[in-house]
C-alpha cells in the first residue's frame, strides 16, 4: 500500500506514520510543520513534503501515484475559533475539500480521517454513540461534521470509502497540545499557583495514542463499509481537577493552589462532558490498554523529559 499522511509530522500523524512504516507499507508525508516538528519523524526514511493542504497544485502533484489518504492535518486547536472565525473553515473544510478533490481527479479511492468528539456538541446521552443527532456548539466541531459530510458525499458520487473516527482528547508520547500541556506550562511559570478554565468538574476522556492508533488501523482492517464511522475513545473519564492532581504529585510538586476560575465550561463550545460510547469499535475486538490515569503519567514523563517539545508552542488560546 502506498499511503499519503497529511499532518504526518504531528502528534497523532507521525504515530499513524510510525505504524504504516512497521507494517511494510510506502509511505509519503505532507506537511507544513505549522505545528508539526521535525524530531517526530527525524527516525524515519520516508519522503517528507514540505507544504500547505491550502496549496492545491502542490497537494495534487504529491498525492499521485498513492492508494491511500490518511488525513490528519488540521488546525486542532479546538478553542482558536471564537477569536478567529476563518480558522476552522479554511484548515478544517477547505483543507479537507482540497484533500477530496485531489483524490477524485486521481483517482484515489480510500481515506481514513480524524474527526472528533467536538462533533457532539453537548450531548444529552452518555456515553454518547455514533447515532447521535446534536447540535453544534463550536466551529472546530462544525467544521469537522462538515468535513464528515464531505467525505460521505465524496464515497457516494465516486465510490470511495472511508474511515472516520470521532476521537476524545488523545494524550501519550509527543503530545503537543491539551490540558496536561497547559497546566505543565503554567506550573513551569508559577508553581505554587494552578490556573484551572472553568469549575475544575468538566469530565473528559482521555486515549493514550498507542491505543488510538491501534484502533484506527484495527478499524480500518476490519469495518468493510463504504462509510465507516467509530467512536474512538476510552471506557473511563476523569474530572479536570482529579487530572490536575495528578500532574502535580507527578512534577514532585507540593502545596500548589488552585485558581478556579468557574463557569461549568473552560471556554464557550467547551463541552462539559465527554464521554464516548466505543462499542461499535470494541465489537470488532479493540479495547484500550493504558488506563487515563497511566496516560496522564506517561504524558507528564515525557514532556519532562522533552522541554523543548514543551517550551516550542503557547497555551492553546
Ligand atoms: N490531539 C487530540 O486530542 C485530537 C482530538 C480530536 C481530533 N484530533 C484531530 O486529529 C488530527 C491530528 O491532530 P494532532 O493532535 O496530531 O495535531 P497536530 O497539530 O500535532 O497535527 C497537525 C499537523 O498538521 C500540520 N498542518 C497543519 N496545518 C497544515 C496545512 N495547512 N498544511 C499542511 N500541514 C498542516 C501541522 O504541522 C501538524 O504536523 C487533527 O485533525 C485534529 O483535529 C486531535
């Protein structure tokens, strides 16, 4: 199989990378390195395309010739869209549109994409399905669904098929961005004080990425339909404050006092509540190994022992 990775230099991406390598297949990676960093993917011999998915021409003379896109290049950060409303539309669905249109002019017929939990909105169901209707709560999430739909159309005019998956907050090694990354940089800044975004109650799951690449490439082997959507998170959750906990007594800190700053949200479309039902997935025999709390720590361990992936990108906004 020669597969395409768009964001193939990011967190999730360059694991998706390591994989397809391990199992034998070609692989070409499309990046900007917006966010993306040269040492995930320093071990690799794989040809690297230093680009943007806005560019078109570029993305089409570099996607020919593979028979598989996995496309994970995104703006990911899910709070960037109040102050900028452009953000989501042209990173998430134009990029995602570009991606579509270069695959049906070559003729490329399969695509695996990162969508999210963000898709829910706020749900009232929990762990919520597949099958949810909701509303839309912020423009990363309604950027996603859009793309989700993009995709689904894409599969019934020209006989693709595809791979969505919803995923929780995934955390692990070269983790980059997320709640246990701003909390260590704040730490680093004061540690005696914890800021914490809303009442520290929001309850999230969390999905070690070892686990969530294991259950992409599961999925992919094994779901046979011409649109293939999963959940992809974890059977537990946590609350803000439990996690903040943990961080602290993993840094060897003590005495750090919480500045809460209230509000059931951390941020307007910030959902209190995530909690995905996975047993579609779990069904064709995946399961998460690394409980959230292990995670938490791996995670912890491996941003001490990469400063400088820490101190190369800012709280999310
Ligand atoms: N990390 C999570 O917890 C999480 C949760 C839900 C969904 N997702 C989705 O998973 C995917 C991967 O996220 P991630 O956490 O690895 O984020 P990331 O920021 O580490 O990865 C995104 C990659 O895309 C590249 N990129 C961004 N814009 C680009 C552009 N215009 N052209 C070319 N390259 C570009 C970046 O340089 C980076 O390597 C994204 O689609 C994200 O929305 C992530």
């Amino acid at each position: 199989m020669k597969a395409f990775v768009t964001g193939g230099a990011g967190f999730i991406g360059s694991h998706i990378v390591d994989q397809l390598v391990k199992d034998g297949h070609d692989v070409t990676i499309y990046d900007n390195f917006s966010t993306g960093r040269e040492q995930f993917i320093a071990h690799l011999d794989v040809p690297v395309v230093r680009a943007d998915v806005l560019d078109l021409e570029k993305l089409k003379e570099a996607m020919a010739g593979h028979d598989i896109v996995f496309h994970f290049q995104a703006n990911a950060d899910v709070r960037g869209g109040i102050d900028n409303t452009r953000v989501d539309l042209e990173q998430n669905t134009i990029a995602t549109w570009n991606v579509l249109d270069c695959m049906r002019e070559l003729g490329i017929k399969k695509i695996v994409f990162s969508s999210s939990a963000t898709v829910y909105g706020e749900p009232a169901s929990f762990p919520t399905p597949e099958n949810y209707s909701p509303l839309q709560t912020s423009l990363y999430g309604a950027s996603k669904l859009s793309c989700e739909a993009m995709i689904q159309s894409y599969c019934e005019y020209y006989d693709m098929q595809s791979w969505i998956f919803r995923f929780v907050s995934w955390i692990g090694e070269r983790y980059t961005h997320g709640v246990i990354f701003d909390f260590m940089k704040k730490l680093e800044n004061n540690p005696k004080e914890l800021e914490i975004l809303g009442d520290g109650k929001q309850k999230k799951s969390y999905l070690d990425v070892k686990d969530g690449v294991a259950g992409i490439f599961h999925a992919v082997t094994h779901a046979k339909e011409k649109v293939n959507i999963f959940n992809l998170g974890h059977d537990d959750w946590m609350n803000v404050l439990d996690l903040a906990d943990i961080v602290i007594k993993e840094l060897g800190l003590a005495d750090v006092s919480y500045n809460i700053l209230g509000g059931e949200r951390g941020w307007k479309g910030d959902s209190p509540f995530v909690h995905l039902d996975t047993t579609k997935l779990k069904d064709l025999g995946w399961k998460p190994q690394v409980s959230i709390e292990q995670g938490i720590k791996n995670t912890v361990a491996y941003l001490q022992a990469n400063k400088d992936v820490l101190s190369g990108r800012d709280i999310g906004k």
